[in-house]
C-alpha cells in the first residue's frame, strides 16, 4: 500500500473510533447520574366529613385518619381551633398513630347560639403540620322556660300541661321521664302535653324536655307530683276578708291569739231558737284549725252584716267590729 491511500485509511478510522468512545462516554456518564435526592417522611390527615352540624344540646362525631408516607411511624397530635361559643370537643388531647383513625365528638350547650363557619383541625409531629377544614353548621335548640302548672299533688290528676319556650318547631317532640309523651304543638313558644292519669298516682319528680329532630334537645324542667305536708308553715288565710261578702254569717279570719297563724271566727244561728252566735278556732301548725276555743256565744244583736278584724286600741291584740245593718 503507498503512503496515500495510508493516509486516507487513517483518517477514516480516527473518527470512527471517537464515535466509538463518546458512545461509550455517554452510557457511562448515564448510569454514574441515576440516583436522585429520596423524599422525607410526611403525613396526610383526612376526616370523614368535610361538614358537621349540631343542635343545641346534642352531639356528632367525626373520624381523623392519619396516613404515614416515606416511612413516617411517628404519633401525630390534634388541635382543633375556630370553634365557635357553646361547642366543645372529646377527647380534649387527642393522639393519632399513622395507619389509624380516632373519632372526635363535638358537642353544643343547650343554649349555644347558632352560627356557621369553619373549623381547622391541625395535626403536628415535630416540624411537620398538616391541618384539614371543617365545616360546622350549629343550629337553634328549643328552650323550655316553664311548665303549667309545675306540680300537682298526688290523685289530683291534672289531665295535661302546657309548655312554654322558644324555637318549637311541628317535628318537635316532648320527652317525659326520657320517653316520649303525647304532645301536640300549638306554636314556636308552645306546645301541649297529655298526661296519663297513673302520672298523679305516685308522688314523684318527673323531667320534661322538648326534642327537634333537626335542631338537637332543650333543656330539662320538672314536673312535680307531691304528698301533703304538715307543717310548720302557718296557715295562709288574709286575715281583713269575710269568706262571703253576701253571708258574711258564715266567717272571717284574723289572727286573734297572736302566734302568727289565721284563726277561724264563725257565725251561725242556734238550732230551734235562731239565736245569732260565734265561735272562734285556732289556727294550727300543720294548716287545720282546733277544736272551737270559744264556742257559741250568744250575740245579743243579732246576726252581724260585716266583720271587721284590727287592733282598734293598740294593744297588740286583734279586735274584732261586727257591724249590723239596722232596718
């Protein structure tokens, strides 16, 4: 071979193996750059609803999942923030484990007003915080202000009572010692209730509260079913009126010994002579009166029109004007 075609070979071997070698230098410097920075650990927390609504005096609750991603092991604690006034939550420091979910209960008060708006629920493990909003809806309860009447005593069957309040609606109920009574609703600030007549037949305290279906319970009143009592109250006469302005023979009160209860002062005419006299009983400490103290005394003038009890002369004793109309 001459010296010019040498120099021909060789120079189209060079290039082809610099093609060789940059093909190889690529797939090398391929291979030497393959591993990348690896993600951190992290969470992801999710509830089981993004809304929630509460009527007053009632609960819901909400399940919190906590998902762990890249290997992350560690617990996750909970705060919740934004709740609006009358709205409490349980438990109070809550702990979530990733893979696992934990149910939190929300509550309203009776007399929470009503609001909407949201809720954060913030989960923290060291550096990391993730939070998830809530939207809580509370609702207008029924209040119960009275009951009428609020007792009776026993085997005074009343029949039914009237409940007095606010925010009844036509679905709301009325729970009688926890189970639900016969009721009929008349309008947002009353309601009607029946009761059956073995109520009256026991003395006992009975609860009533006023239930919606939509807007959660109200709160409890009690009806009360009482036996009679003896004293020591004294008996609750008034003293300055006759029982009958039209037959003012049949009595008055006042108190006339001074110990502070009502005494009995009565007019009747004797049998077979209709002689006009007056009796007077004392007034006891259990509310009935004695035997008559001073029993038919004769009244010379007659059967009285009017009775008058006070102390004319003032020396602390009652006196008593019996006035007669003279024809």
């Amino acid at each position: 071979m001459n010296r010019a075609a040498k120099t021909i070979q060789n120079l189209i071997t060079l290039p082809l193996c610099m093609i060789s070698v940059g093909l190889l230098g690529c797939a090398g410097g391929g291979q030497s750059g393959g591993g990348g920075p690896q993600s951190s650990p992290d969470f992801v927390l999710s509830l089981s609803s993004t809304s929630l609504n509460l009527g007053g005096g009632s609960s819901a609750p909400i399940s919190v999942t906590v998902t762990g991603t890249n290997g992350f092991t560690s617990a996750v604690t909970l705060q919740i923030s934004g709740l609006p006034a009358g709205i409490s939550y349980s438990p109070s420091a809550p702990q979530v484990n990733p893979g696992s979910s934990l149910t939190i209960t929300f509550t309203a008060t009776t007399g929470a007003p009503p609001s909407q708006g949201n809720v954060t629920v913030t989960g923290t493990s060291g550096i990391l915080s993730h939070g998830v909003t809530l939207n809580l809806t509370v609702k207008s309860a029924p209040v119960l202000s009275g009951i009428f009447p609020p007792s009776t005593m026993v085997g005074v069957a009343q029949g039914g009572i009237s409940l007095a309040g606010m925010n009844f609606t036509p679905s709301s109920t009325v729970l009688f010692d926890g189970a639900r009574g016969n009721a009929f609703f008349e309008s947002s600030t009353s309601i009607q209730l029946q009761l059956d007549l073995s109520v009256s037949a026991v003395a006992k305290s009975h609860t009533v509260q006023v239930s919606d279906p939509s807007n959660g319970n109200s709160n409890v009143l009690t009806y009360d079913v009482y036996s009679p009592q003896a004293g020591p109250l004294p008996f609750a006469g008034q003293p300055s009126l006759p029982f009958n302005q039209g037959a003012t023979e049949q009595g008055t009160l006042a108190d006339v010994n001074g110990d502070g209860r009502s005494d009995l002062i009565s007019f009747d005419e004797a049998y077979g002579t209709n002689a006009a006299q007056m009796s007077i009983r004392f007034g006891q400490q259990d509310g009935t009166f004695s035997t008559p103290a001073l029993n038919k005394v004769a009244l010379t003038n007659g059967m009285p029109t009017k009775v008058l009890p006070g102390d004319l002369t003032g020396s602390g004793h009652v006196d008593l004007i019996l006035i007669y109309q003279m024809g």
